[in-house]
C-alpha cells in the first residue's frame, strides 16, 4: 500500500488565477457615501455572520480588522491604561 503526498515547494499545487484587475465604482453624484457609517454596517453584518459561524477564522480575523479601524486613534487612552495595567503588576 501506497502513501501518496501533496506537493511540497514554491507553486506546488497552485492553480493559475487571471490577472485581477481594477474596478472603478461609480457613485451617483447625489449619492454621499460615510465611510464611518459603511465600516459600522460592515462590523455588524460580519459580527452577526461571525456569531452564526465562529469556527469561520475569515470571518473572526475580518470582524477583528474592521473593529479595529473603528477603534479611537486616542494613544493618551492607550497609555493610561497601561499606566495602569503596569502599576497593578508592580505592586
């Protein structure tokens, strides 16, 4: 009886894509498009599709990503609490 082995290397086992290629998207001109509003609805659509699906890793690491450009750019916040979190372990 035989083993048989999948293909080790570089480009072993790839398959051959088509270049991709860019799409313009055009938006009406009366169309105002919130970036912050769409991330919101992004996050929540993935976070519900992440609760029905948590053993999808796609769908954790994309959930974590667009919660993470949501997140307050604020580094004074960051600091304090590891002001904080590095006084608790001191003492």
């Amino acid at each position: 009886m035989s083993i048989r082995r999948a293909p080790v290397g570089p480009g072993a086992g790839a398959i051959s894509l088509p270049p991709a290629t860019a799409v313009d998207i055009a938006l009406a001109p009366d169309v105002k498009l919130d970036p912050v509003a769409e991330l919101r609805e992004l996050a929540a659509e993935l976070h519900a599709a992440y609760r029905a699906d948590p053993s999808n890793a796609m769908l954790a690491r994309e959930c974590r990503a667009t919660l993470a450009l949501l997140m307050p750019k604020d580094s004074k916040a960051a600091d304090a609490d590891l002001t904080g979190l590095f006084a608790a372990l001191q003492a």
